[in-house]
C-alpha cells in the first residue's frame, strides 16, 4: 500500500506544483501585496502562477508515459502526457492574457482559480475511471464559474456565470445519473473493467438510457447543439481572460476525458456509423451532435454583430468538427482529434488576447470596435490576423491542417458515401461559411479606417511576447505537423 500511494503522489507532483504556486500567490500577496499598486499585484501573482506551471510542466515532461497508475485509477500513456503538456501550454499563454486585461479586484485569487481549473484539466486528461472523471469535471468546472462571473462591476458578467452555473449544475447531474447507470450494469467504475463486461452485453434499454445521459452531459460541457445555450452569454459576459480559458484549455482537457471514456470504456457499444446499421450505438449520438453543432454554430455565427458572441458560435461550429474527430479515433487514432484541439485552443487564446489588450483602451464588444486596428497596433492587428486565419483554415497555418486531417481520418472510415463521408462533405461545405464571418473580423481590423478620436494602442511587453508566440506556434506547427502529431503515435 505504501509503494502504490508513493506512485501516486510521483503521478499527482505536476498538480501538486500548481496548488503550491496557487497557495503561493494568494499568501504572498496577502502578506506583501495589499498595499501595492493593483497592476504591480497582478504581475507578480500571474509570474508565481507562470512559474508553478513551468515547473508542472517539467514534471510532466519527467515523469513521462508510465502507465496505469493507483489501481488503474490514473492512466498516464503518451496521449495523456500529451494532452496535459498542451493544457499547460494553453494555461501559461492565458496567464499572459491575464496580465493584458483590464484589471480585476483580488488579482492573485485570480491568479489562483486559473491554476486550480488546471489541475482538473489534467486529472480531466489521466482519468481512467467514473469516480475520478466526475470530481475532474467538476473541480475544472466550480473554478470555471466563479472565474466567468468574476468581474462584479459588469452586470453581463454575472449573467454569464449564473447561466452558466445552472446549466453546468444540470450536466453533472446528467453525467452522474449516467454513470451511476453504467456502473450499475457492469459493477465496475474502471474503464477497462466496464470495456470487458460491455463486450459481453447486447445494447439494453437502460446501457441505452446510461450512454444518453452521458453524450447530453458531454454536448454541455463541449457547448455542442443543441446544448450550447451557455456559451454565448458566457463568451460575451466573462473576463477576457476566463473565456479564453474555458475556450481552450477546457476544452482540450474536455475532449481527452471523453475520447478515453467513449473508447476504452464505452467503445463494445459504439455501435456502427453505416449506412445499413447492424445495431445503434453512441457514434450516431455523437454525429448527430456534430452535423446540429456545424449547422447552428456557423449560420448563427452569420448574424453576430458582437465579436465575442462571433467567437462563441464559432466554438460551437469548432466542437462540431473535434466530435467529428471523437467518431473518427477508433479507427485513425487520436492524432487528429488532438492535433486539432490544441490548435484550436492556440489560436482562440490568442485573439482573445488581442482583445484584451483593446480593452484596456476601452470597450471592444461590436466588432466595429475592431475598426483600423492596423493604424492603432500593427502588431496587434497582424497577430489578430494569423489567430483567425487559422480558426478559418487557410494554409499554411496550424489550422488548416487540423482540419485536413480531422477530414480526411472522416473520409477513411467508410469513403465519400458513407455517413461519416456526407457528414465531412457538411464541414468543408460550411467551412466557407466560416470563411465569410471571419473574413468580416478581418475587414474591419485591416481595411477599415479608424475612428476619428482613435488613439494607438500600447501593447504590454508580456502580452506583446504572448501574442508573438501564439501566433509562431499555429505557424510552426501548420508547416511541421508532425512536431505535434507525433505525440500521438
């Protein structure tokens, strides 16, 4: 017992790093820091947090692929390390985008609930049981909506985080409800043990009733239609930095979750996702999910006038993609599903970082506010640039070949006449319907003059250095996938 509880504390040092850098910049501030300008409390609470993460990050790193860890309640193989090295890439990028936004009473509390979401996201990314996978959700997601309502001087801001609550509050009852279902038919909370018992089992009513409930409080948590209803509100009310996070770490962290548990748990009732169906299975859920996630998010996405509802509806038609990817692991592998998350997650912290750094000036909301940001910021308005050009998927950046090869793992699993064919002849068709609303953002941020009382935007060094490197990587990583990819083989 005193061997396995030593293993376990060697798997848990990365969280452990980042409760200590947590507790760090809470009593730091409150010991030195109360009579401190409220920029210079900031800093130094989001430079403890950055250092806790790089030291996370380093014990992920050296620790590395071992396993099945605590009786197999931790399953930390290549996908995990992987997916955990992006997490905390994407958080240390948002804490750069925290030191960018307007500032924010409490900052290192802040600072604080950032880190503690992180260490739900990785435990999000390891889980290999029901019991470990529901406290992740949970721990990420509590931190979540105090971060979403954080800022009290916006009445949107507290909208945000109510909406947000009440709806998360319904998912974790339907995923609870789900596994307490699934555990009642097969005994086990163990992925693998429920994988086995599963093998064994025809598709009853109640397995059927149990995977619903599981896929209903998946699409809440991925903001995938019709579930999405939170998104939007919490996008526009949220701190730029709380949506930033729940835009990409949390999502990354999100998908690993669910691939692991759809897979080597609930992968015997996948069911086949043919044209002439033998038996169904959750791949139909999770692909009608996809195509009503595609449809709803792009045209909505038409009609924004406010950009970081654009953003919102954007991310919905996104998650209609990454569970395309989810229908497409079994047989590809979670290469591209993967690939195209952390991608995904580069390029929305990074625009949203932009905005922050407007918004220290002043409002940004419509997407007229965007207007002449070339002659205001060039650095601002060429980062903005790279970061949805690659949402929208041109070449060569990161995004573009994350769709490639989200769509072409789609077109292998049965060729073009498949449902899996029609349903990725849907994205590349509404891929050009992204096209035109990002094409929108653009106009405005680098062809459209500026207003008469503009002023130039000054750019903080570390946002500046944020930006920089978000907008390199998705550049980097669109002409050498395989830095990333080959993670994942």
């Amino acid at each position: 017992m005193n061997a396995l509880y030593a293993e376990l504390f060697r798997a848990l040092a990365p969280e452990t790093a980042l409760v200590v850098a947590a507790l760090l910049a809470i009593g730091v501030d409150l010991l030195a820091g109360r009579h401190r300008a409220l920029a210079s409390r900031l800093n130094l609470a989001a430079m403890i947090g950055a250092a806790g993460v790089l030291v996370a990050l380093v014990l992920v790193v050296n620790t590395g692929a071992v396993g099945s860890v605590f009786g197999a309640s931790l399953m930390l193989d290549s996908v995990a390390v992987a997916v955990r090295v992006g997490v905390l890439a994407l958080v240390l990028l948002t804490l750069g985008v925290v030191t960018a936004a307007p500032l924010t009473r409490q900052p290192a509390e802040y600072v604080a609930l950032i880190l503690f979401a992180a260490v739900g996201f990785l435990q999000m990314a390891a889980a290999q049981q029901l019991l470990l996978a529901f406290l992740a959700v949970e721990l990420a997601s509590l931190s979540l909506y105090v971060l979403a309502g954080y800022d009290k001087s916006r009445p949107e801001s507290a909208e945000a985080a109510l909406k947000y609550f009440l709806l998360g509050a319904v998912s974790a009852a339907f995923l609870l409800f789900g596994f307490s279902l699934i555990y009642g038919l097969t005994g086990s909370i163990e992925f693998g043990e429920i994988a086995h018992v599963l093998a064994y089992q025809a598709m009853s009513p109640l397995l059927a009733v149990g995977l619903v409930m599981v896929l209903v409080a998946f699409g809440f948590k991925a903001a995938a239609a019709p579930f999405h209803l939170w998104a939007p509100d919490a996008y526009q009310g949220a701190p730029t930095a709380s949506a930033a996070l729940i835009a990409s770490a949390s999502k990354l962290a999100g998908f690993a979750l669910f691939w692991r548990l759809l897979w080597s748990g609930l992968g015997p009732a996948a069911g086949q996702f043919t044209t002439h169906q033998d038996y169904p299975g959750w791949l139909t859920i999770v692909a009608l999910l996809s195509g009503a996630s595609l449809l709803l998010g792009n045209f909505a996405a038409l009609a924004q006038g406010n950009v970081r509802r654009l953003l919102a509806y954007s991310a919905i038609a996104h998650a209609g993609v990454l569970l395309l990817g989810i229908l497409c692991a079994g047989q590809a592998g979670p290469g591209p599903l993967f690939y195209y998350a952390t991608t995904y997650g580069i390029a929305t912290v990074g625009a949203f970082g932009v905005l922050a750094v407007i918004e220290r000036q002043g409002c940004c909301q419509a997407i007229s506010d965007l207007a002449g940001l070339h002659r205001r910021s060039p650095l601002l308005a060429g980062c903005l640039l790279v970061f949805v050009l690659s949402l929208a998927g041109i070449p060569p950046l990161a995004g573009f070949f994350g769709k490639f090869v989200v769509f072409a793992a789609a077109l292998q699993m049965g060729g073009v006449a498949s449902p899996a064919g029609w349903l990725t002849l849907l994205a590349i068709a509404l891929s050009a319907v992204a096209l035109y609303y990002y094409l929108i953002l653009l106009k405005q941020a680098v062809v459209a003059p500026p207003a008469a009382d503009a002023r130039p935007i000054p750019v903080p060094a570390v946002a500046a250095l944020t930006l920089v490197v978000a907008a390199g990587a998705l550049v980097v990583l669109g002409v050498f996938p395989s830095v990333l990819l080959g993670l994942f083989s």
